[in-house]
C-alpha cells in the first residue's frame, strides 16, 4: 500500500436487518495518520456502521478494505491480528478482574504459545507472559497514567477510569487502525480533556490512526482531521471540520432547519467552556 493510501476504504455499504436497513451505500475513507470522526443524530447507523467494520455484522452489500486488503468476509479476530481494534460504547470490561489482567487480554490475539503450553505456564508460555507484562506495564499503564490502580479490580474504579483501562485493553492489541466508539460519553469535563489529551498522543506518538464516535460536537471540532456524518444510514457530508459545520445539510439533520449560525455559536460555547478554568465555568 502506497504510503499515502487510505488505511481503511469502505464502498457502497449496506446492512439489512429484516427490513430495516441501517446502513445504505455508504462509502469513505480513512486517511493514515488521521483522527476521523463519524457524527449523526441518535440512530443514525454510527455504531451499525463500527460492529461491521469490526467484523461483528457482516454486510449484505459492499466492500471494507483495511491496508489494501478485502477484509470484507474476515471474522474478527483475524482483524484484530491484522491491527484493526476498537473499544465499546458501552464498557465491554470483566469487572471481577484486575486492570492488568484485563489489559493482557488484549493482546491475546498475539501470542504464539498454545493453550497446553499456557496451562502448564513453563519455557516459551512463561517467556511470553513476562515480556507482556513488562511491555504493558512500560508502555500502556505509564502512557495512560493508571499505574496506581493496576491491580485494583475493575469493577471498584470510577465510570472514567474505566474507559481508560479499556482504551488501554484496546491498545494492547498493537492497532494500526483504533477505533473509538463514544470514547468521552458520561465523563466530565476533566474526564474529556484528559481522554482528548491520550487520543492525540496515541495519533502522535504511537503512529496509530484513529477511527471514532462521538456526539460531543465542541471535542470533534477540535480534534477531528476529517468528519463524516451519517443520517438514516447515508452519508450525507464528509470533510474537514469547517466544511462539515456549514454543511446545511448537517445542520438540518441535527437541528431540523437552517440555522447554521445558532449551531456555530453553540460549537463555539461548548469549546469555550471546555478551555476555560475551573473556577470559570
């Protein structure tokens, strides 16, 4: 693949269930080393539209092709070995284990000992264990600033730690591709400025491209490369954040008529009160 090629290619999608159709020829791309962001009103087909590209739906129409690849008819897992991983809209954790624990699981799509070999935890099965654990604990926990609850349980930590741990589990999948589904929904203003921090530093420092979700329109604006909206499964704008924002289209679909002016003056209040101090808000 061509270095500028896009990463992840989606063409003339459609995804029935029954009658209802949640996805309609719907096509874009994904540029390498982007933060890409899909809006659209509630039912839009945003999370449809993941479960596919993710393997967990399969289309009735049209192609998905990750790295110049078809992986249109690929399970899962296979994906994820490829370097395509995501996390959930909601959390998609195993409370009663460890935030260590957890994270390792991620990785699971990796590892090159077998199951008799893990049961019995000796040579290559206990070699591997170890160099996990230590590329985790160097890497994932310093980089998302959770060392101090990685053996608490996941199921005592607060909703936004949680979503942390499991960015991180997504992480440890080693992705080329990440995507994020509502990565700062429920969190706070401190919770979103600090998930907003690691998405960029993950496009920065880790080199990953960043496919996501997201309804916080002030967070989009601000961290998006590209945006897409979706409505009634259509794509009906792709662009950069400005063309997206006067879009009357887009505008209609959220607000249900031209006001292009109340919609900019709302994005820029969202953001304004994003900045602003504590003590200001």
């Amino acid at each position: 693949m061509a270095q500028d090629s896009p990463i992840l290619q989606v063409e003339h999608l459609t995804l029935s269930f029954g009658g209802i159709t949640a996805l309609n020829d719907v096509g874009f791309e994904v540029p390498p080393g982007s933060i890409t962001t899909l809006i659209g009103p509630n039912g839009a087909g945003k999370t449809s539209l993941f479960n596919t590209i993710s393997g967990f739906y399969r289309p009735q129409q049209g192609r998905i092709r990750f790295q110049g690849r078809d992986i249109t008819r690929l399970p899962a897992p296979e994906r994820a070995k490829l370097g395509l991983a995501r996390s959930f809209q909601n959390i998609a954790l195993f409370r009663g284990m460890s935030v260590l624990d957890n994270i390792k699981l991620g990785r699971h799509c990796h590892l090159r000992t077998n199951l008799l070999q893990n049961m019995w935890y000796l040579g290559a099965a206990r070699r591997e264990e170890m160099a996990l654990r230590a590329d985790i604990e160097t890497r994932i926990i310093d980089f998302l600033e959770i060392d101090h609850i990685r053996h608490a349980p996941v199921a005592s930590l607060p909703y936004g730690l949680q979503k942390r741990v499991e960015m991180a589990r997504a992480l440890a999948m080693q992705p080329r591709l990440l995507l994020l589904d509502e990565p700062v929904a429920g969190m706070n203003r401190e919770e979103t400025e600090d998930m907003a921090r690691f998405i960029l530093d993950v496009r920065a420092e880790w080199d990953v491209t960043v496919l996501m979700v997201e309804h916080d329109m002030g967070l989009v604006m601000d961290l998006s490369d590209h945006v897409v909206v979706l409505n009634f499964g259509h794509v009906i704008a792709s662009g950069d954040p400005g063309q997206v924002q006067a879009d009357p289209q887009v505008i209609q679909a959220y607000l249900g008529a031209g006001d292009i002016t109340g919609l900019r003056r709302r994005l820029r209040a969202d953001a304004a009160s994003r900045l602003a101090p504590a003590g200001e808000a």
